[in-house]
C-alpha cells in the first residue's frame, strides 16, 4: 500500500497530462503503454502505425507538455456496420463505405486513472463518431460499466461477429451506442 500512496503523490504532483492528435513517432511509446496495460492482449506496433496512418484523427496521444512519452492512448476508426477488425490485425485502409465508428483500443497508465483523463478522450472521438449512427467497441477485462456511463450497451451479436469477439479474450463484449 505505501507504494500506492507514494505512486499517488508523485502524480499529483506532476502536470496533467493532455490528450493530442497522435503521430507515428509516437508508436513506440504507444507500444510500451500497451505492453504495460494489455499485457494479454498483444498488438504489433504495425497495427497501431497502419492506425495512425488510416485515420490520424481518432488516434490519439495522452502525454505531459513538453514530453513524447506516452501515458495512454485512445485509437478509434470508422468500420462497416459490425465489423471490426480481429486483434493485431491490419486493415488495409478505411472502406468509402463505412457507416459505423469504433473505439480500437483505450489505455491509459495505471498512475494517471481517476483523473478524468479518459473522459476527455472519449469526449473528444464521440465529437468525431457523430457522422455515424452509432459507434462501437469490444469491452476487454470487465469494462462494460465504465463502458455504460458513455451511453455503451451489450447487443444482439451474429455468431461470426461473436467468434471475433472471443479473440479479445475471456468476457469480451461487444458494446454499441448511438450517436
């Protein structure tokens, strides 16, 4: 517990970190959060490059000013209608028909949770989701209250859909909500 506590106070005493438009000199960074935070659930730093690429707008980099480490990540992108893509898989590119939005992946380091930091950025790719009717994730490790208070509910899945949501492990869900 002491080292909670110390962790604690060394955060509050830092800046806030901010949440900025992600750039591919920032995946190696991004790798090591994901490495720390979803140690389970591996991504090559090809994936998250190709993200970066595809749709640098709904890929973004929480960092302290005047840093490039990273303390999280949000990566979202546009998908067809139930369709996201498998874990530690490239797209290829953005289809011109897309009609759904979907929240890749959240993380944030375990010393800055708590501090309202992944409001903000989901806030701020829900800002880009409005074009779509409705936006979409894969719930990892239990998630689907924290997921709730954005508006994110389980649906009805098709067996193809479903079989893709196992490959994000034990009690993957897939949520949904309107824009």
């Amino acid at each position: 517990m002491p080292e909670t506590r110390t962790e604690e106070r060394n955060v509050s005493a830092k800046a806030k970190p901010a949440w900025r438009e992600m750039s591919i000199d920032h995946v190696a960074s991004l790798v090591r959060v994901a490495d720390r935070v979803h140690p389970s659930l591996p991504e090559s730093d090809q994936v998250f490059a190709e993200r970066v690429n595809l749709f640098p707008a709904g890929c973004l980099a929480l960092v302290q000013e005047g840093s490039d480490d990273l303390c999280g990540y949000l990566i979202s992108h546009p998908i067809r209608y139930r369709q996201p893509p498998e874990l530690d898989s490239l797209l290829g590119e953005i289809a011109d028909d897309v009609d759904q939005y979907y929240i890749h992946d959240l993380a944030i380091l375990p010393e800055w949770r708590g501090c309202g930091l992944a409001t903000d950025g989901i806030e701020r790719v829900l800002g880009i989701a409005k074009k779509y009717q409705s936006t979409c994730l894969v719930s990892v490790y239990k998630t689907e209250l924290f997921w709730a208070r954005y508006g994110f509910q389980p649906v009805e899945i098709e067996e193809g859909l479903e079989e893709k949501v196992r490959g994000y492990g034990e009690g993957a869900k897939f949520l949904e909500c309107e824009n």
